[in-house]
C-alpha cells in the first residue's frame, strides 16, 4: 500500500482533489458490505459507517478520504482500517474487485489521521 501526499490542497480540512475534481462523476454509492466488481476509470462512494474494512480482492484501488491530504493505493490482497469520519471513494485504476466491510467490534489500535493499515 502507497500512502500518497495531496501537495494541491494544505488547508486543514480541506477536500482530497479527486473529490474536489471528480465528485460530480461519481455515479455509484455503496451503501452496504460485499464485494464490489469495479470497471477501470470508475468511481465509487463509501458507506458512511465506521469503522470500515476496505480491501483490493483485485486490480488497483485508490482511496481518497475527506480531511486527509493523504491518498490510498491498495494493490490485490491489501487492505486498510478506516476508522476517520467523513466521505471515502475509491477509484479503479484498473479493473478491480472492492471488499466493503462495517466492523462491529471497534479497534483497539488508534488510528493516525484517520486510516489504521491491517495485514492481511
């Protein structure tokens, strides 16, 4: 997994650029757990639960988070804790298959800014 600077947004707060840019062109919401086929240059919402499992069972993900100037690849078999408040989409460089899940028992680790990286 990549961890990815935004340099174009250094307000505290401010949104990821690919929301800020693309959060127009972004047709699918997820609003539950399961595994997700993503087509290549396709853009899907995040549910709003936390904490939440999100995993690449394939393909290339990248993962934007609302506050964060930090961006997400996950790369087929990584995934990461998200445990941050606030709008997560997640990108398909390629075609991928995306695992969502809301995780009943919250962590015992706190998280720095707002993502905790799980081994798999």
């Amino acid at each position: 997994m990549l961890g990815m600077l935004n340099h174009h947004w250094r307000l505290p707060y401010a949104l990821s650029i690919v929301i800020r840019i693309l959060h127009a062109r972004c047709p699918m919401k997820i609003n539950q757990s399961g595994r997700f086929a993503m087509m290549r240059k396709t853009l899907v919402d995040l549910p709003p639960e936390r904490p939440l499992d999100v995993a690449s069972a394939g393909g290339t993900l990248w993962l934007t988070l609302d506050g964060d100037p930090r961006d997400l690849v996950l790369e087929r078999g990584e995934r990461v804790l998200i445990e941050a408040p606030g709008r997560v989409i997640a990108y398909a460089f390629d075609d991928a298959v995306l695992e969502v899940r809301a995780v009943q028992e919250p962590s015992t680790v706190v998280a720095r800014r707002g993502f905790e990286v799980v081994p798999a």
